[in-house]
C-alpha cells in the first residue's frame, strides 16, 4: 500500500525516506514541494533525483480528500466540504479579515462531545481524521487561495482547530499535522498564531503542553458545574476545578500569556447579569495576580432542533461590559459565513443525526441560578 506523504510531518517524513535509502535533505526537499509549493506530482519536484522521483512514484502518494462543494459568503468566507469516505463529509473555512486569513480546521467526522450549542454534536461522532486529512485540508486551501487571489505570498496566517470534532480526543493524529503547520520547511506559522480549540480535555491538555504548546482555547459556556454539566457534558467527567487548573498548567508552557475562554451566548439560559458575575468570581479566584485569560463571546447560531436562541445584542453588551469593568478582556466574536451555514456551531456536514438531541432536549430540566461556590485550586 502507497503511503500518502500528507500524513508525515518532517521527522516522519525523514523516516520515511530514509527506509528509501536517502538522506535527510531530500526529505526537507519533499517537504517543500508539498507544503511550500503545493506539488502532489512527483514529476514537478525538479531538484530531486530522477531515481528519487521514480521511488515515490511507486512507493508514495499525495493525496487529499475529493471536494464535494465549495461556497463562498457575500462577506467573502470561504466553505469547503470534502468527502472523507464511508459517507462521511469534513467542513474547512476560511475567514477573510484586514489584517489576517484564519482557517478554522476540522479534526474528526462528527463529534462525541455532544455539546447542546453545537450542530456537529447533534450528529453525532463517526470517526477520527488521519494527520493527512487534517493537513489536507490547509494544504487544499492556501494553495487554491494563492491561484484564486493570483498571489504568490503566503495567504493563510491563522489556522484554528474549531471546525469540526474534539481536536484532543485526536491526538496521535493532531500533533503531527500541527508540527507540519508551524514547520518552516513547511507552513512557517508562529505558535501563536495556531489554535487548539477544546472543550476540555484535562489529560490532553497537560499532553499538548508538553508536545507542542500552540495557543490554547477553551470552550467554557458556563460559570458553574451544574450549568456546564447541561451544556458541556464533557464537565461531569472534568470539573471546572480540574479544568481550570489545567489551563494555569497550560500557561507555563503557552506561546501567549493568556487562555481564550469561549462563551456562546444562549438567550435566558447563559446570558443573565449573574452568570456574568459568577465567571468573574471563577476568574479571580484562579489569578496569580495578572491577566490570565480573555473571553470571546460567541452569539449562538441557530440550527434546527437545538432548542435554543441567540441572545440578544442587547444582553451580550451588558454580559460583556460586567466581564471589561472588572478588568477582564472581553471580545464578541463577529458572525461571519451564516448564509452558507459557515459561522461557529454551525459546522455539521452531510452526516445523519445520531444523538436524536431533539428528545434530548424535550427531557431537560431548567437550571436555577445558583451562587457560584469556591473552587479550590
């Protein structure tokens, strides 16, 4: 069986030539090709030896996945489908801004999460993605990106892991595909400049620490257990105790000085000046004395049988101001992509629904606010 040179980063890759009985230039030669030109013909490659090209022409492949549709936003994002097999589908998007280009990648078919604001969730989990399916996927994208726009630069210089699936229930996979990003034979992109979305996987997160520290985000929607326990089922097993104090883990080792907390803004459920005060009370009882962490507020994009509304702007501004006068950043996320179903929790593929989250929903109770309780680092 051909190997499929998307799955390898540069170590990988230098394995990989070395069992062809070469050196490890010519695996950064390879490297190059791939990533930094976008060649998936062995024939292009014309710094690497004829006798090379013939090995690889037999022993490997470049390939990713068949596109199914591509659709493009009147505000210019860009949404990319692709068939992954066995009837599954992956969502890629790209995010057009003044100053930056964010790719918001997707890491497994479905998700097993099954977060109550998520329209991936409500599908259901079908399998993980191979490091190459996940590069793939930025492979894809800026170099249809360089030939679309007609320039030679590197366009993407954002990539956020938010697209669809748990990135850390995927690690064996990720980390590879992340190296191959921030690679400068490869994609050249900064630390910082890449982003682990998670809804909180404490064991992972100490594990990526350690591996690969990127920037980290964390998808919070919630200022206590009980209500993170509804919205976030992934709480019951990892407490907003164990959570947290893995986020102050994570700072140690973190490319920025902060963890992005995530909070999509759900009318009458999330959204009430108390939750608000409650998440200010979490905050400063896990600050060392500086700026921690940051939130960016999410409004909830609405897909069917979620059983739930965004908030209004309203409410969202007066949630954010109680987070900024108590010293805490606080961004609201522009919804970008919603007419091509494109914008955050909207990500679902053509994938049938496995959780039947409908009667889910019918049977949950409604949370009363409760006085948010000390949490013990």
């Amino acid at each position: 069986m051909t190997a499929n040179l998307l799955d390898y980063d540069l170590d990988g890759l230098a394995v990989f030539c070395d069992r062809l009985g070469e050196k490890r230039y010519r695996a950064v030669q390879l490297f190059r090709w791939i990533h930094q030109k976008g060649a998936s013909n062995f024939d292009e490659m014309s710094d690497l030896a004829k006798s090379l090209r013939e090995k690889l022409k037999i022993s490997a492949q470049i390939k990713a996945p068949n596109l199914i549709s591509q659709h493009i936003s009147s505000d210019g994002t860009i949404k990319w489908l692709f068939d992954v097999g066995g009837g599954d589908a992956v969502e890629t998007v790209f995010i057009p801004e003044e100053d930056r280009g964010t790719l918001c990648l997707s890491s497994q078919a479905g998700c097993a999460m099954g977060c109550r604001f998520c329209s991936t969730g409500h599908q259901g989990f079908s399998r993980n993605l191979k490091t190459g399916e996940i590069i793939a996927q930025l492979w894809f994208a800026e170099h249809f990106l360089r030939k679309h726009l007609q320039r030679d630069e590197r366009i993407i210089s954002n990539v956020v892991m938010m697209g669809m699936g748990e990135p850390l229930q995927n690690y064996s996979e990720l980390v590879p595909a992340l190296r191959a990003m921030l690679d400068d034979h490869g994609y050249g992109l900064s630390r910082r400049r890449v982003t682990v979305s998670t809804s909180g996987v404490v064991p992972m997160m100490d594990r990526l620490a350690q591996d690969c520290p990127v920037a980290l985000a964390v998808s919070l929607h919630a200022p206590n257990d009980a209500l993170r326990d509804d919205l976030v089922p992934l709480n019951k097993k990892y407490s907003l105790a164990e959570l947290l104090n893995a986020c102050n883990r994570y700072l140690a080792f973190a490319p920025r000085d902060f963890i992005t907390f995530e909070y999509c803004m759900l009318q009458d459920v999330n959204d009430q000046p108390e939750h608000a005060q409650q998440l200010v009370s979490l905050v400063r009882h896990y600050s060392s004395g500086g700026v921690w962490c940051k939130f960016n507020l999410i409004p909830f994009n609405p897909f069917p049988a979620s059983g739930l509304t965004r908030s209004v702007p309203e409410r969202i501004q007066a949630f954010a101001k109680i987070l900024s006068d108590a010293g805490i950043v606080t961004t609201i996320r522009k919804t970008r992509g919603d007419d091509i179903d494109a914008a955050c929790g909207q990500l679902a593929g053509e994938v049938k629904d496995r959780t039947r989250v409908g009667e889910r929903i019918a049977r949950q109770r409604t949370f009363v606010l409760k006085p948010v309780s000390v949490i013990s680092k």
